[in-house]
C-alpha cells in the first residue's frame, strides 16, 4: 500500500514538474517572440526614420522661390530728378539712388525715410550724360560726362557701435579723386560708357555724341619718390559700324569688350593689350528677328543675359571654336511669361551666384537661376512698366522703381535656385566649359567659381568601383565556397573556412591604407607583371592539373581526398613572384623600357596610380569573405540525400553539383552576392583612400573614380550647415540608400523566387 502511494506522489510530482517547465517554456517563448518581433520592428521604424529625415533635409532644394512686399513709398529726394542707378547694402536697410541732377540720395528702406543727401562734385555747367557699375561686390560706378570727362565713385557702408548700438553710415569716396578724369580731350558728350576699376588699373569704353567709341586706360605706376602711384592713359579710337550704340559692356579683368548696336550686333573687342585693343568678330544676337531691349552681365562678367522685345530672354556666353578662338554662343533661353510680347525693360544679377531678376513692360519681375535654367517665380509687382531693379548682396531683398516714381521693396525667400533635375542628372553647359558634360566640382580657389552639383559621375563611379570589386570577388567567392562546401576534406574545411571569415573582421581603413600606399605603386612598377599574372595564373592552374591527372594513382594517392588544394599554394605563390620578377623585362622589351608612356602615345589610354585595378583588388579582397561565407553556409546545407541520391542515379560529383546542389542552394548563393553589391556600393574608406577621388566618368580599368559614400565622408564636414553643398550631400545619402534599397529589394524578391522553386527538391 504504501509503495503504491508513493508511486502516485511521484507521479503527482512529475506531472506538476512537467506543467511547471511546459510554462516556464510558454512563457520564454512568448517573451522571446515578442522581443524579437519588437526588435524588428524596431529596426523597419529606424530605417523608414533614416529614410524620412534624408528627405526632410533634401527637400527644400526643390522648393521654388518666394517673395513677399514689405514696403512701398515715393522715390527720396526731388522726384522730378531722374533715377540712374538704384543699389543696397548687404544688411538691406540702406537705399541709394543716383540721380541724373547729380545727387546720391540715401534712405531707410523700410519706410524710404530720407537719410542723407550728397552732391556729387559735377563741374558747373556740365550734366550726366551716361552711367555705368563696375564689379557690384565693390560698389562702384562711373558716370560720364557732357564734357567729355567722367567720375569714378564707390558706395561705401560704415558700421560703427557707439553706446553698444549698430549704427550704418553711407559715405561717398573717390578712388581717382573728385576732380572727373578726362577721356577724351574733345568736349563731347559721353552717351555710353562701361568701366572697370582695380588698383592696378582702371579702363573706360565711352560712345560719344558724334558717333565715335574710345578706350581709354588709366595704369597705375609706382614713383621712386612718392609711394602715390602715378596714373598713365592710354587712349585709342576703336572701329565702329554706323548704327547708334545701344550697350557697352567691359567684363572686370579687363579683357573683353562687348559693344551692342540697335541692329542687334554684338562687336567682340580683345583688350587685354590697352595699349593695341583688337577687333575679332561681329555676331547677330537675334537671329530669330527679336530686336534687344535689355542686356547685362551675370555675375562673374562672363555671361550676358538679353532681354527681347517680347519677353524672352537668353544667355550668351564664349566659347571655343574649332580654330580655338572664342565666340558668343547662344546656350540656353528662359521664357519670361511664355513671351507675352512684353519688352524686358530691366536686368540685375545676383552678387554671388548665377542667378537674376528681370522685369517687363507690364509690372513683372521674375527670378531665374542661369545653369540650372529654372523660372523659379514670377510676380505682378505693378500695373506699371518697372524701370530699375535692385538687388541685395544676399540675394535676399529687391528694389524696384516704377515708372511712375513709387519704390517697392519686396523680400525674397529663394536659398537653393541652383539645383534643378537637369543640374542633378543632366548634362550642363557651364561657363567656360567646350560643352555640356556631368561635372561634381563643389568648391573652388577662385571666388567667380560656380557649384557643379551633377551626382551622376558620383553616381556612375560608386556603381563602377562595386563593378570592379564584384568582378574579382564573385568568381573567386562562389567558386571558393563550392570547393570547400563540396569537394575539401573537412579537417581543412574546418581551417579554410574560418581563416576566410576571419578576413572580413580586418578594417577596411587599413585596406584602403594599404592599397593606396603600398599597392598602387607596386602595380604601378609591375604594370606588365601584373597583366602577367592574369594571363598566366589560370593557364599555370590548368596545366598543374592536367600534370597531376597523368601522375600515376599511387603518387596521387599519396595526397588524401580533399586536400588536393594545397598543392596550389606553393605554384600561386611562384607564378605570381615570377610574373613581377620578369616585368621590368618584359617592360624593356615590349614598351621600351615604360610602359605608362606607350600606353598614353601608342594607345591613348591615360594612366592614374589610384586606379579601378586598385578598387577592385582591395575591395574585392574586402568583399570576397562576405559572399564566400554565406554561399558556403548555403551549399554546405543541401541536405546530403539530395547529392547521395543523384550520384547513386549515375551522375557524377560535378553533374551532381551543378544540377542539384547549386540549384537547391541558389537563393543563397544569390542572396550572397548581392548582400556583397551592397556592401561594395556602400563601401567607404577603401574608395577614399585607393581611387584618387576623381569625379570622372570613365569606365577604364586605369582611371580612378569617386563614389558617393566618400565625396559624403570628404565634403560633409567641410559643408556649411543648410547650405545648397549640404543638401545635395543629404541627397547623396538618399541616392546611396536607395541604390541599397533597390538591390536588397531585387536580391529578395529573386532570393523568394528561387526558393518557392526549387524547395521541392
């Protein structure tokens, strides 16, 4: 009886043991389900974060411009005088309008309170007869004379503290002096003139009243007694066709002179020789029969933009033909209101980018950017036609006067005119460039310099350096990883595999470290050892093969099954030591002694050390462990029933491996590859330090590139904060995400696809 009871207690216990860890289990099981759920979760809501913050950063750059009015009032001062000339400075709270009495009056923009008034030191009895700016960022300006004399002025905005208060006064200096300086010794009045000034030299192109054009240069020369330099004229009277000038225009480094005619004919003068100036051409700029009614330089005084009679505009700008010489070329046109046949009475070109305003006949103005050719907004300021427009230093306030005397100031909002779809992705003729092309040059020496945004060659040479590294890396992984899933004896399986693994735990800093310090001059000085060893390795395997399938069964017995690799080691090892000790040979012999020279003469091939032989070597390397393990995981666990059940049919252990074991392992293999695309197109440190950082679009093997995960890694910490450059680095982020994006999404859906297919194998 009591063995009995015993017996039941023990299994009472037992049973309530078993429901004890049966929910203990249930309990670890449900935590875990839902902690790994959360995990993933958690990651999908990281990555749909990433991917919104890149687009909240990157979306203002397609915003298009806006402006908004905050003030109108009368023209300060007489408002009989003529307005010559309206202008800001750069904190936009001071106005001047020069005026044809001969007056700089100064204002408060805000409400066009009146705050100073100059007289400018005109001669008794002699009035302005023309007007012309100089470089804006200086503000200067010339006025000629009916005397045939003209005044050199500049705007200058002093900012002082006093009682811890900002406080801005206007001035008015002289840089020739306030007595006007004499053009031309005949008392006849200056209709146009252009100018520019620096300390070195000042140069004037006048039209005079009688119909004849002059330059006339004034070169600064030092005094072996004065530290006051000594100013010597040149004047020369240039040929002139007989139609009334309507514009002269004089770029600020004093070479070029552009002189518009109202026949719209546009003379080229080379001036850079004051002393010789050279007439080299004459070219309609309206050849479609638009007659010209406004024109100006952009920024820079490279290019010109016209305005037409019936609203449409054009940039024109040098460049050269096939005899070398420059000549004006009609590059793009903006259509101001679809060419409403109203005239463009006014141009002003922003400070510091390629962008400008224009106003019409009708009260319009709109804002344009030149290269990115975007109308980015237009605005009905007035019923009224707009004689001046005024633009701030910062692109960010415009002036504009009525013909009807009123002022309106109007406040624009437009930080990133430059970026369009076709600045991004499409070819863009830039000034001085020979033609359109995709160009990524965001920063420059000189301050006329334009950003060239184009992501395609950042684009074009991250998808050509993971070309590369997947070209070496694939081949040499797949087939690595079915020889030692398949074929390797498992003692060595057990040493190769984690050796390979181990790999993708070294650096890539130390890579990239390697390969552009070590690497690129040692193929630079082997270039034919190394074609060598491309050449010979495959054929050097193929013989050892075949030599050692015609050795006797009792000497190729001597090597267990699976270990027959390790004969290659040591004929790897002597092919390649071979190869580069026989290259300055081979070099002498064949490209006379430099090979880098014949292949730039003979071939027209150029050479750079950091090149995509380089990328693919050490990428490749960098790649080759990723692919290797997981195509190898993936082979190795075909089930054996399958390969054992193919073989005992007849087929043989290479038929077996190709018509069952890969076939069965193909999602993995595939998934292989292209987690290793990814990882070669996100890839960072090995592409900055090995390819040079070229922005070129070159798929040659000897050139380098740059990809956009290193221009991110240069130029990010170099970017002013929400600037245009920093923005478009965020885009480049974006494009590398979805280039990531796209291949994972592809690998899965072809990874699915394959499994649904051969999972009843």
């Amino acid at each position: 009886m009591n063995s009995s009871g015993d017996n039941q207690t023990a299994g009472l216990f037992t049973s309530e043991a078993s429901a004890n860890h049966r929910r203990r289990r249930m309990v670890k099981d449900t935590l875990t389900r839902y902690a790994v759920g959360v995990g993933g979760i958690s990651v999908i809501i990281a990555i749909v974060l990433i991917f919104f913050y890149l687009l909240f950063v990157v979306l203002p750059l397609f915003q298009s411009a806006d402006v908004e009015k905050r003030a109108s009032y009368g023209v300060p001062g007489t408002a009989q005088d003529e307005t010559l000339y309206l202008a800001m400075e750069e904190q936009a709270e001071i106005g001047v309008r020069f005026t044809t009495s001969g007056k700089a009056v100064f204002f408060d923009l805000t409400n066009g309170k009146f705050i100073l008034d100059e007289r400018l030191p005109i001669p008794e009895g002699v009035s302005i007869t023309s007007f012309a700016k100089g470089q804006m960022d200086q503000g200067i300006i010339a006025l000629g004379l009916s005397n045939g004399q003209a005044l050199v002025l500049r705007h200058i905005y002093r900012v002082t503290y006093p009682n811890d208060k900002r406080q801005i006064t206007p001035q008015i200096k002289y840089p020739l002096g306030e007595a006007p300086v004499e053009i031309i010794s005949d008392e006849v009045a200056l209709t146009q003139i252009a100018f520019q000034s620096n300390e070195e030299q000042t140069t004037f192109a006048v039209a005079t009243d009688d119909g004849r054009l002059f330059l006339s240069a004034f070169i600064a020369e030092e005094s072996m007694f004065d530290d006051t330099p000594e100013l010597e004229q040149f004047t020369t009277e240039l040929e002139l066709s007989d139609s009334p000038i309507l514009r002269i225009l004089m770029d600020q480094d004093h070479q070029n002179l552009y002189v518009v005619d109202q026949n719209n004919t546009l003379t080229y003068f080379d001036i850079s020789d004051a002393e010789s100036p050279e007439k080299h051409y004459q070219i309609n700029i309206s050849d479609d029969g638009r007659n010209v009614s406004s024109i100006e330089f952009l920024t820079g005084t490279i290019s010109l933009i016209v305005g037409y009679e019936d609203g449409l505009l054009a940039q024109w700008f040098p460049v050269r033909d096939a005899t070398d010489q420059k000549v004006m070329i009609r590059i793009r046109d903006f259509d101001h209101q679809q060419a409403s046949g109203n005239p463009i009475t006014s141009i002003a070109s922003e400070f510091d980018r390629k962008g400008f305003l224009v106003a019409d006949s009708q009260g319009r103005v709109g804002i344009y950017h030149s290269t990115a050719e975007r109308n980015l907004a237009v605005t009905e300021l007035s019923a009224n036609p707009i004689k001046h427009l005024a633009i701030a230093p910062r692109a960010n306030w415009m002036l504009a006067e009525e013909e009807s005397g009123q002022l309106q100031l109007w406040h624009i909002h437009n930080d990133h005119p430059e970026i369009s779809w076709k600045s991004l992705w499409g070819k863009v003729w830039y000034e001085s460039y020979p033609e359109p092309d995709y160009i990524w040059q965001s920063s420059s020496a000189s301050n006329d310099h334009e950003p060239k945004l184009s992501l395609v060659p950042l684009s074009f040479g991250t998808l050509k350096a993971a070309f590369y590294a997947m070209l070496l890396a694939a081949p040499l992984a797949i087939l690595g990883a079915i020889f030692t899933a398949y074929f390797m004896a498992p003692k060595m399986r057990n040493v190769v595999k984690p050796s390979i693994e181990i790999m993708e735990a070294l650096p890539t800093v130390i890579l990239g470290f390697l390969a552009g310090l070590w690497l690129a001059p040692l193929i630079e000085t082997h270039l034919p050892g190394t074609f060598s060893i491309l050449l010979l390795m495959p054929i050097g395997i193929l013989l050892c093969a075949w030599g050692w399938c015609q050795l006797p069964r009792s000497v190729r017995h001597v090597i267990p099954d699976g270990w027959e690799a390790m004969l290659l080691i040591p004929l790897v090892i002597f092919v390649g030591w071979g190869s580069l000790a026989m290259s300055p040979t081979l070099e002498a012999m064949l490209f006379d002694g430099n090979m880098r020279y014949w292949m730039s003469e003979e071939m027209g091939i150029g050479f750079d050390q950091r090149n995509s032989i380089i990328v693919g070597l050490a990428m490749g390397f960098a790649v080759i462990p990723t692919i290797f393990s997981i195509a190898e995981d993936a082979i190795y666990g075909v089930p054996r029933h399958l390969s054992q059940g193919s073989l005992a049919l007849g087929a043989t252990p290479w038929q077996t491996m190709i018509f069952v074991v890969l076939l069965t392992a193909s999602p993995g293999i595939f998934s292989a590859l292209m987690i290793g695309m990814g990882r070669a197109v996100g890839e960072t440190m090995i592409v900055l330090m090995a390819t040079g950082n070229t922005a070129v679009m070159d798929f040659s093997i000897f050139e380098g590139m740059r990809t956009l995960s290193a221009n991110i890694s240069v130029e990010m910490p170099e970017a002013e904060v929400d600037s245009t450059h920093y923005r478009v680095l965020f885009l480049a982020a974006l494009v590398l995400f979805l280039f990531t994006f796209f291949f994972n999404t592809i690998a899965e859906i072809v990874r699915q696809r394959l499994r649904k297919k051969y999972s009843t194998l």
